[in-house]
C-alpha cells in the first residue's frame, strides 16, 4: 500500500531502497506526515547548542518502517548539500531522533531545522566522537537508503 500524499510542504524526501512511495519512486513527507510517526526525545547537550536541549521529532527507526526501507545505510543530505552517510543500525541501536523540535519549539531552517539527526551524547558518551559527530546532519533534505 503506497503512503499517501503530503497535504502540506514537503519537508523530507526518502529516496533509494524503499518500498512504500507517493511521489514516483520517493516518499515525501510534510510536518503533519512526520508528526503522524511514532515520536521519540533525546535530553543532550552538543557542541552545537548551550547547555541542556530536550530535542523530539520521530524515531528515525520509525520513518524507515514507513518506507520500507529496504538496504543498510543511509545517505543524509543537508540543504547546503552537506552529506553524511549513516548506518542503519545506527537508528535501532542509539534511538536516533529525527528532530522537528528542540525544547518544545519547531526547529527553523535558521536553528538547524527543519530536521536534525538528534543521537543521546550524554546517555551514551561514547558517541561523542568525530565519527557520531558528522552524522548529527541537521537541515536534512533527503534521505537515500541504499545497501552496502
């Protein structure tokens, strides 16, 4: 069953080795769409924000369900077409969120919105590393799964 359209301005689109669409081959997703996931919140600090930030958005484990993801990584691309290339696993393992919200408030494209790989740095200190660090790729854009 093919999702439906988004009714509002597409925010996401996932692309690549998927099997649920609604635009040709990708899936497009609004805010209202992303809202409709199972939604996640990570309390962490980063080195990109003061103190303390309460981030929610859905579960990025969540969003691959909704596609039908299909391969084993993913190519996150920004809107400055920054990209980063991220595992699969990674989603399941550390609980990434794909943040819409920081301390209860959209994020804008002007605060790293309107998405933000939100991974637990202080939960799971280890992640505080270069590696964990270019794959937190905010203004995401696109999303294409591929396999490895």
């Amino acid at each position: 069953m093919a999702l439906d359209p988004p009714a509002g301005k597409t925010i996401l689109v996932v692309s690549g080795d998927i099997t649920q669409t609604n635009m040709g081959n990708e899936a497009h997703f609004d805010m209202a769409m992303l809202a409709s996931l199972e939604q996640g919140e990570i309390v962490t600090k980063t080195p990109w924000h003061e103190g303390e930030v309460l981030f929610s958005g859905p579960l990025g484990v969540s969003l691959l369900a909704e596609v039908g993801a299909q391969g084993s990584g993913l190519r996150v691309t920004a809107l400055n077409d920054y990209a980063a290339d991220i595992p699969v696993s990674d989603f399941a393992e550390h609980g990434v969120v794909l943040a819409t919200h920081k301390n209860g408030e959209p994020m804008s494209i002007r605060e790293q919105g309107p998405i933000f790989i939100a991974y637990p740095f202080d939960d799971k200190p280890n992640l505080l590393t270069e590696t964990y660090l270019t794959r937190s790729v905010w203004q995401v854009a696109v999303i294409t799964v591929y396999d490895n």
